[in-house]
C-alpha cells in the first residue's frame, strides 16, 4: 500500500497543486495579514494614548513659538503669562498631539455653520441660507491694520499669530470688570471662542442668582448659559462644554509645557 505524503495530498493530476490547498494557503495569508493591522494599530493607539498633554509639545509647535514670541514682544510685552498663547493655538489647531495639522498654519475646520481655518482657526460663519453671519478674516485685516493681507494668503503663519494676540488683547481689555487677574484672562477666551456677546447673555443670567457673581468667571458665570447642551452636528461637542473647556483647558491643562519658550 503506498501513502501519500501532506504535500502529494494536496497534488491534482499530473502533479498541480490543488485549488484546496490555495485556499489554505490564502486563508493563512489574511490571518497574518490581520494580525500585522491588528499589532500596528496597538502599537500607533498605545503611543497616541501615551502623550501627556501636560508635557508632550507637538513638533510643529518648535518651528512657531519664537515668531510667536517676537510678536508678544513688540505687541504685547506688558503680558506676564506669554506660554498662554501657545496654549490657545494648541487647543485652536490640535485634534491631537501627533496630528499632522496640530500647530499647523494650513489646519481647517468645515461645517456647514462656519469655516475656521489657521492656528488661531480664524472663522467665518454662515447662516442657514449660506449667506455670512460673520466673518472674522475681515476683522483680523483691521485688527493688525493690514488690509492688503489677501484670502490666498489666510495661511500665513505670522498674520494668524499676530491676528491671535491682537484679538486675545482687545478681549482683555475689554474684561476690565473681572475681579481677579485669572477670571479676566478666562473671560479674554471665551470672548475669543465664543464672542463677548454670549459672554454678556451669561452675565445677566449670573446676576439673577443671589449666590453668583457675574465679575467672576470660574464657578459663576462659567455655571450659567442658555447655550445648548446636545453634542452639535461636527464638533462631536455642545456649545456649552466647548466654551467651558476652551479656558481650562489652555489656562491650566496645556500651556505650562511652554514656559521655557519663552524665558
């Protein structure tokens, strides 16, 4: 009797391998295809998740910050926390840490309410109809007395960080009627991300409760908005934890990494 060794049992006639033994070939094949997607999206998830905010400075940033130092220093010297500004282009531009568009002038956010684009994600905003509710480009060009900076151009690095400080600035001043220093430089973004507008709707909503203080932004008016609270369609957000996070997030989570870049 003669046996057929593994390899002849998978032989057809005149010795062709088998259509059997190509399927378990391929099968094979898939299972470590799959298990190499499997171990390289561990290993990209892993580091990803391994990046403190707290000290973990983008790459994209060390190419920025000393232009962005340079203009706190003729714009803005008098300022004494700069490493905030770093901060705020940080939580403006960074989907995450190791996104390829964190710090990153040509970063872009569409939805059909707005279109930001830019390390401060300087943002037009549209209606229903389309038409424009807002346009801070224009008001960036006024701000930094450059009228001829042009929409081909809206990618410049030093305009946008030069529009950021100009903006951060009159929000300041603006705030005069803050009580402490942080409270102010809190309420300074959220006009930013919000406008002074709503921040003015939540002041009057604070001075009707007895118990808070719309001259104190951290636990008074932060607590108090008619700002929706549903997650908004591309923003994966709602309105209210968005300009409730916007401060904390810069003045306490990322900015102190940035302290050396500016000493």
């Amino acid at each position: 009797m003669k046996y057929l060794s593994k390899e002849d049992a998978y032989l057809g006639p005149n010795g062709v391998v088998s259509p059997q033994k190509n399927q378990i070939r391929d099968f094979f094949l898939y299972i470590a295809i799959f298990a190499l997607v499997v171990m390289v999206s561990f290993f990209i998830m892993s580091y990803a998740n391994a990046v403190n905010v707290k000290t973990y400075v983008p790459t994209n940033a060390k190419k920025y910050l000393p232009d962005l130092n340079s203009i706190l220093d003729s714009r803005w010297p008098q300022f004494s926390s700069p490493q905030l500004f770093a901060g705020q282009i940080e939580q403006e531009s960074c989907i995450s840490l190791t996104n390829s568009r964190c710090w990153d002038p040509r970063a872009e956010l569409k939805t059909a309410r707005e279109y930001g684009f830019g390390l401060g994600q300087i943002t037009i905003a549209y209606r229903s109809d389309h038409s424009v509710r807002f346009d801070n480009f224009q008001e960036a060009k006024k701000l930094i007395k450059d009228p001829n900076w042009e929409w081909n151009d809206r990618f410049n690095p030093a305009k946008q960080m030069l529009t950021i400080v100009e903006m951060d600035r009159g929000n300041y001043l603006w705030a005069k009627f803050a009580e402490t220093e942080t409270d102010r430089i809190a309420f300074m973004f959220v006009a930013y991300n919000s406008g002074r507008g709503g921040i003015m709707q939540d002041r009057v909503l604070c001075s009707r409760v007895s118990t808070c203080n719309e001259n104190k932004w951290w636990s008074n008016v932060e607590l108090r908005s008619n700002k929706s609270k549903v997650a908004a369609k591309g923003y994966g957000q709602s309105f209210f934890t968005i300009s409730r996070e916007y401060p904390r997030n810069i003045m306490y989570l990322r900015s102190d990494k940035y302290i050396p870049y500016f000493q």
